[in-house]
C-alpha cells in the first residue's frame, strides 16, 4: 500500500456549511471565518454559490462574499447549478465554477428541479463563458456513490456525467457522497475505475451520515486519491439529503494526515482556533472532534483546548 506524500484540501464550509444552516449566517461573519481559513493555509475554497436566494436565502450575499474573500492566498469557487448562476458568479468575480449535477434523476429533479438531460444542456453555454472570462470549471457529481431516493446509483451512470464535464474541457470532477452512502470497498472500486477511465483532475467530498466518512477517506487514499473536500467544524450537508449530516471535519483530517506523515500545508492550530471561531460564531457545538482535543502534543492541545491534563 503506497500512500501520497501530500494532499491537496478544498475547503467547503463558507458553502456546504453555510448554506445548510438553518438560519443566515451574517456577512461579516462569512467574511471572518473565510479569513480565518485562509489564514490557516487554505489554498482553494468553495466560498459560496449562486442559486435562487427563494430556494436557499443564506446565499442571498454571494456576490458579496466572493468581491470581498482575501486573495491572492486562496482561490474563491462558487458552486452554480445552472447557466444564470454561473454568469452571476463570473461578474462576482470568482475564480472557479463548481458546476453541480446529480448522477440521479430523482435527487437531480429534487435538487435543482431540472432532469439530467435539462442540466447537461446548459454545459455548453457555460464552458463557452468561462472560457471567456478566463475562469475554471470544475464539475461535481453529486450522489455519485447512492442516491436518498433510488438507492445505488450504477457507475456507468456516474461516468456518463463525469464524460459530459471531461469532453467539454473541465479542469477537474468531484465524486461527492451527498448521501453519506458510500463504504470503503465503494469508494475504493469508483476510485480505482474513475483513474483508469479518467485522466482529469478529481477531488472525493464525503458526508458523514452513516459514519463512515472518515474511512472513505483513507479508502480513497489508498486507491489513489490526493485531494479532498471538508469543512471547518464539520459543518454542512445537503439541503434535499433527509436529516442530513456535515462533512468531515477540516481539522480532524488534518490532523490524522499530517500524523500519517502526509503533508497538508496548513497549519493545525491556526486551523483549530479558526473552527473555534465558527463554533463561536454559530453558538452551536459542532461535530469536529480535533477542536475540542487538540493536536497529538499535549504542550499544542493545552494552548488550543485549555483542558486539564
């Protein structure tokens, strides 16, 4: 078993977590915990997304968001899920397209009300536009590994998707666990079979509904995957996803990689007060487990956790 000596992290929690929140979490606040991010060493962030502020009203100060996020440290991605959304992101600013579609028809028409066959013929359009504007796309395939309400989800459907992204030019693809259905010998077999079928970029984004997402990841590492999507605290999860739960933690992925000896780039620590910021700012306790332990040096997790040793 050969494991990579870095991984690149993708930093989702300004949108998966935001826009799954309950209530609007104010724009100073989004703008303070970006900051926070980034200021931990987060490279390449999914910022916000351009959808219809009726349907998700915590998104309603995307544009905001994103003319305001700090540059140059971080790239800003806006995840859209359809051509209007993507012309709102590009005159925003962003540096990158998260062009969402489900690899199902039923989670596809509950989360954006268009069929597969209705999103992909936006496509076209929109590569044209941010070729443009010089901007990125990346293309996700949410419930890539089951759907909430078909089941399993074949794989020939999956990369029927990922070829509508790949043959029009996208930078890279993310295999999402929307459902959090996905088990370690499923992500190794999609994993393994997306590397031979598929010379592009991709990124793995694991939910934690059924507690299996920290071992998804390591699943993935060992079938070759090096970039990952998580959220600060934990925070997160997909709005038409039944009683849904958040994303792996930032800090605790950090955390279990750099003891693995695989570099991440980002500083532990910074990131821990930046997830105790968030916990702070939401006046909830949140998921991530590292934030209330702290790193593996008992001397570091004093300074961070203040609990008696």
């Amino acid at each position: 078993m050969e494991l990579p000596n870095q991984v690149k992290i993708r930093e989702v929690a300004p949108r998966d977590g935001f826009q799954s929140w309950p209530d609007f979490v104010p724009t100073e606040h989004k703008r303070e915990i970006i900051a926070a991010a980034v200021d931990s060493g987060i490279q390449e962030m999914e910022t916000t997304s351009f959808v219809s502020p009726k349907a998700i009203p915590q998104m309603r100060d995307a544009a905001e968001v994103i003319q305001t996020a700090p540059r140059p440290a971080c790239l800003h991605f806006a995840l859209v899920p359809n051509l209007k959304g993507a012309q709102l992101a590009i005159e925003a600013g962003v540096d990158g397209l998260v062009v969402v579609i489900s690899s199902s028809e039923q989670h596809n028409m509950a989360n954006v009300r268009r069929s597969i066959k209705e999103s992909t013929a936006d496509l076209d359009e929109i590569f044209n536009l941010a070729r443009k504007k010089n901007r990125r796309v990346t293309g996700a395939l949410a419930v890539a590994f089951g759907c909430p309400y078909q089941g399993d989800v074949p794989t020939a459907d999956v990369f029927s998707l990922a070829e509508a992204f790949v043959s029009r030019g996208a930078d890279s693809l993310i295999l999402a666990d929307t459902t959090g259905m996905a088990t370690p010998p499923r992500v190794s077999r999609l994993v393994q079979d997306f590397r031979k079928q598929f010379n592009v970029d991709f990124s793995l984004h694991f939910h934690n509904n059924r507690g299996t997402a920290m071992t998804n990841l390591y699943a993935a590492l060992t079938a070759g995957a090096t970039v990952f999507d998580t959220a600060l605290g934990g925070i997160g999860g997909c709005p038409n996803v039944p009683l849904a739960a958040g994303n792996l933690p930032t800090e605790d992925v950090v955390y279990m990689l750099e003891d693995m000896g695989i570099e991440t780039g980002i500083n532990l620590l910074s990131l821990i007060q930046a997830a105790k910021l968030l916990e702070k700012r939401l006046g909830q306790t949140l998921p991530g487990q590292v934030m209330k332990s702290g790193p593996r040096d008992p001397g570091e997790a004093l300074k961070v956790c203040h609990h008696s040793l």
